[in-house]
C-alpha cells in the first residue's frame, strides 16, 4: 500500500503533495512498465533480454527536479542481479530528476530540508 505524503519547507513554507511507495497493481512487471515513457521501457526491456523477471522491487520515491523546481513522485525499478535501478522523468516537465535520499532540500528557497508528514493512503 502506498502513502500520501506532503512535504513543506520549514523556511519559505512552501508545500508539495505527492503519493509515494506502490499499489496492488504494481505487483506485476507488465503493469509497472506502463509507468513508464515508452523509451525507458524499451531500456527497461532491453537489459532484461527476454528473461522472465520474478524479483524486482518498484516504488514511487520523492523527487527533486532541477529544471522545474517540484518535488514529485518518480517512478523507480530494481531488477535484482540486473545494474543499476531504472528512475523515471519528473511528471511535471519531463528531465530527470534527483531521487531524494533521507532528506530533499527545498528546491524553491534552498535553505532548508523539506519536512515529510504522511497525510494519507492509496493502493
């Protein structure tokens, strides 16, 4: 089951609701592609060569995005054995995002670490 989270910068006190984690449908990798651009599932399908994939861990994971300042839901697989994660494009502009570890700095006044409050559910 996934969670709402909101994310609000201490400082300037600007706020971002995203959904994060992974619903019932994520249980299978044919879905999870689909969550993806049809140019990383071509990536995504290429490293797998064919092979039927059992173990994969996938997740939405808050994001900070360099080219339009928001903090997003991005879309991110693991193929065990198989290199690195596949990280998707932010929703709101389409680059590449960088995926927030334990904490994401404020992207519109960079002074402070966002604070993360779980508002909710979804599946």
């Amino acid at each position: 089951m996934g969670r709402i989270s909101q994310f609000v910068c201490p400082e300037c006190r600007q706020a971002w609701k995203i959904s994060l984690g992974h619903g019932l449908r994520h249980a299978v990798l044919d879905k999870v592609l689909n969550e993806f651009s049809q140019e990383m599932r071509e990536k995504i399908l290429a490293r797998i060569g064919g092979q039927q994939i059992f173990d994969f861990d996938f997740n939405y994971r808050a994001a900070v995005c360099g080219h339009c300042g928001e903090v997003v839901a991005v879309p991110v697989l693991g193929l065990r054995g198989m290199g690195e994660p596949f990280v998707g494009e932010c929703p709101a502009c389409g680059h590449a995002p960088e995926i927030g570890g334990e904490t994401l700095v404020c992207p519109h006044c960079g002074a402070a670490r966002l604070e993360e409050q779980t508002v909710g559910m979804w599946d």
